[in-house]
C-alpha cells in the first residue's frame, strides 16, 4: 500500500476513491462522497376556474402535463442538486393565480445548481398556452389550447393535446393527434408529425422527418437526413428540401399544383401519379398535377426522389 504523507488513512481514502471511479466506469451515477446531493418534493393544489389559460416556465428540467377529472390544478415537482440542501432553498416553485395561471421556476442566480422536474395535472377546461424550459423534455398528453413548447437539450412529445408551436435544439419532436396547424423546429433531432389536422411546417439538420395524414404541408427541410411525407393539399408555394437522404411524397393526385424535383447523385420514380411532364432528366423532372398552380419544389442531394399517389 502507497503511504501519502505517512498516513495509512489517505491511502485507503485513495484507494476508495479509485475503486468506485472503476466499478462506475460504465455510466452509473454515484452520489457525491462526502455529504454533497439533496432531493427535496414540492406539491401545490391551485384551484381554477373554467377556461383558465395556464403558462409554465421551468429550468434545467422536464415538464409533464395531463388532464384529469378535477377543479384544481395539482403540481408535483422534484428539485434536486449534487451540491448540498442548502442549494435547494435558491430555486422556487412560484404560482401566480390570476388569469393566465402562471407556474414558474424562480432562481436566486444563474449559477445554481439545481434541477426541477414538474409533473403537473390539470382540468380539461384549463388551455395550456405555453410551456418553456432549459436542458429538459416537455412531455403533453390530453391537454386543451394553443400550446407552444419550447426547449433546448430536450425531447418534445404531445399525444392528443392542443399544440400550434413544437421548438426544440438536440432534441426529438413527437406530435400525433392535434388540431389546427402545427410548425415544428429541432437541430439534430427528428421530427414526426401524425395525425395534425391542420397545415404543417417541420424544418430540423442532421434528422429524419416523417409527417403522416397532415391537413397539408407548408414547408418541410432538413439536411443529411431522409423525407418522408404525405401532401393532401397545398395554400401556396411549397419546398421539400434535403441532402445526403431520399424524399418519398405520397401526394393528392387530384391536387392542382406544379411539380419541379432535382436531385444529384440519385433518380426520380414518380409512380402512378397523373403528372403532365413539361421537362424531365436523369435527375430532373418539372410538370403539373391537374390545371397545375403553386409549386412544390422538391430538392435533394446524393438521394433518390420516389412520388406516389396518396390513397
């Protein structure tokens, strides 16, 4: 045994410190040695009146949000720190019961290091307007209103509630089942939409994008990733822009619109479609569906184009 500073006790303080660094090696998390970390649950009851619009704003955590058969808002959070409890006492959970309903992570500096992760239910008359956090997930199911979900670091994900914006960095975007139309943006994350009964954009880098029984696509873009995508209907000019990845379209044969595709590295398959062609190549096809009208503009690189008829 090594000897540091004559003292066997630092050599097995030493030795202890190394084995838990080697038996963690593979990602398991080991509270602090000495005494750091602290866990602390906030639960708050806020009665509402119908129609209640609510807003959220959290840091560095995920924000969960369900309906439920109840008359009150019901709030249940997590702090947690790897420093000591004293750090906890910095961060607040603060509701302001008036209309809007405003739930908000307060913090007493930028530099404290604590997390809070909410889960919060609430009647299915209250209208979720907006939802923001850092470094965290927002996570809707059920929920009524125009809701716009904002994060960074963090996946986005709404089934069966009411959602108009889904912004998001490094992270995924899941919405199925909403109403009225919906713009989703990530970096570095997939986007798929299913089920939106209004009008769509989804713009992200470096992922895939799916969008499945949309009322009609507005803008769809991404970058070394693969398109795929129905089109039911068209307001005005259209892009479906990628590169490195393959556009599969499934689109309304009865639509009017003009059709103009381009690739380079790949081929163009348009299957069963009624398109009058006006132009076409090896890597270029330019026509029209019906009386023809706005464009859809359908771009890629080193990937093929496949156009099919939508059921």
């Amino acid at each position: 045994m090594t000897i540091l500073n004559g003292k066997p006790e630092a050599a097995a303080i030493l030795l202890l410190v190394l084995t838990t660094a080697l038996v963690c090696s593979s990602g398991c998390t080991v509270p602090p040695l000495f005494g750091g970390g602290a866990t602390e649950e906030v639960n708050l009851t806020v009665p509402v009146t119908p129609g209640t619009a609510l807003f959220v704003q959290n840091r560095n955590g995920d924000v969960h949000l369900t309906t439920g058969n109840m008359s009150a808002v019901s709030i249940s959070a997590v702090k947690q720190t790897p420093l000591a409890q004293e750090e906890l006492s910095l961060v607040e959970i603060i509701v302001r019961e008036e209309e809007p309903l405003r739930v908000e992570t307060v913090r007493a500096r930028d530099t404290v290091q604590v997390s809070v992760d909410e889960r919060i239910r609430i009647p299915a008359s209250v209208a979720v307007d907006t939802v923001s956090t850092t470094n965290g997930d927002i996570v809707l199911a059920g929920t009524g209103g125009d809701a716009r979900l904002i994060t960074s670091n963090g996946n986005i994900t709404a089934t069966g509630a009411g959602v108009v914006l889904a912004r998001t960095s490094n992270g995924q975007v899941a919405v199925t089942d909403t109403t009225g139309d919906l713009a989703a943006t990530s970096t570095n994350g997939g986007i798929t939409l299913r089920n939106v009964t209004g009008y769509v954009s989804a713009v992200t880098s470096n992922a895939e994008i799916a969008i499945q029984n949309p009322g009609g696509i507005d803008t769809i873009r991404s970058t070394n990733a693969r398109i795929s995508a129905d089109i039911p209907a068209i307001r005005d000019n259209v892009s479906v822009t990628t590169s490195n990845g393959d556009i599969r379209l499934k689109i309304a044969p009865d639509l009017n619109a003009t059709i103009v595709a381009g690739t380079s590295g790949g081929r163009i398959v348009a299957t069963d479609l009624p398109i009058t062609v006006e132009e076409t190549g090896e890597t270029t096809l330019q026509g029209r569906l019906g009386s023809g009208g706005a464009t859809i503009t359908i771009l890629t690189s080193n990937g093929d184009i496949v156009l099919s008829p939508l059921p």
